[in-house]
C-alpha cells in the first residue's frame, strides 16, 4: 500500500511531509482522521493515521483524485502535453473526452476522442493496464504513481516521460509515423 506524503496541517492547510515537523497534529486528507509525520531514518518519510481506518483508502483516494484533476484539466481547456516516445501529445486536440464509460470491451479512465479515433488515458496506482487492453491496438498513455505528491505535480504544465513522482509509459505508439503523432489520436 502507498504512503500518505500529504496531510492536513492544524490550520487546514495542505502540507509537504519534507516540510512537517513531527510532533505537530495532522488530520487525513481524505477521512479527516488525526495523523502523525513518521520521520525515522529506516523508513521513507510519510504520515501514518494514530488509529487504523479501514474506510480510508490511499489507493482509491489517489486514483480518484488524479482522474478528477485530468478532467477538470481537459474541461478548462488547461493546455495537457504530454512528451511522447516521438513527439508532444497534445490532449486539448480533441473532439470529446469522457470519464469513464465503456468503449468496447473496456472502460478507460479518460477517453479521448478525434473523429474516429481515441485515445486512453489511464492511471495506474494499484492495477496497470490489463494485457488485453494494451493489446487492443489503441493507443494508451498509462501515468504510474503511489504518491500524493504527483497531484501538485501533474496539476499544471507538461507531463513528462517521468516526473519526481509518477512515470508515463505509452503503449501502442510506434507503430505510428512520426508526424501523426502529434497530430491526431490513432487507432489500430
């Protein structure tokens, strides 16, 4: 399971664990319970909950919250480029975008649209793109991350092939030429 590197500090405030002192109060950012820093030398640095809560979920919390900042993005017009194995990826190129709804045999996070053509943008916290999606042909832009710190990080400018706290992988891309990159989103 992840760790939580982002809390809650006594005046509400969202804050960094490299910059949380450790005897101070904390809340979760998710199930408003009290945390402590954990700031030892063995581990890596993280805030862990006093009691144990089985309602409140990393995992999900974060997956739920990249999806929300990726379509609030798209929906803002907010310029997404994504630095592909070739070119950029322009995201705001599109026609449509959907959150969630089937396509076919699977149900991407984001669904991309351009005239015929689509794109999945997925983001992996816990489970990766199944074989049978990737092998589908169509185009996937797969952000791996376990870390909280990759909201900030993924909130505004490029996504890059790999961030401080989350990496991209690209899957069914070279098939392609390298000018059709960046100008449409491809199928198989």
């Amino acid at each position: 399971m992840a760790l939580w590197t982002v809390a809650l500090d006594k005046d509400g405030k969202q804050i960094n664990i490299e910059n949380a002192p450790r005897r101070e109060k904390y809340t979760c950012i998710n199930c408003g319970e009290s945390m402590m820093a954990i700031k030892g030398k063995k581990r890596e640095l993280h805030f862990r909950h006093h009691v144990v809560t089985e309602q409140c979920n990393h995992d999900y919390w974060l997956h739920k919250n990249l999806l929300s900042l990726f379509i609030e993005r798209l929906g803002n017009n907010d310029p997404i480029v994504v630095k592909g194995p070739q070119e950029d990826i322009d995201l705001l190129n599109n026609d449509s975008f959907d959150k969630e709804i089937k396509f076919e045999n699977w149900v991407p996070d984001i669904l991309i649209r351009k005239g015929d053509d689509v794109l999945f943008l997925e983001i992996c916290v816990t489970s990766p793109c199944s074989a049978d999606k990737i092998s589908s042909g169509y185009r996937i832009i797969e952000i791996f991350t376990t870390d909280t710190r990759a909201i900030e990080e993924l909130s505004s400018g490029p996504i890059l092939r790999e961030g401080k706290y989350y990496k991209v992988e690209f899957h069914n891309f070279m098939e392609f030429a390298d000018d059709d990159l960046s100008e449409d989103v491809h199928t198989h």
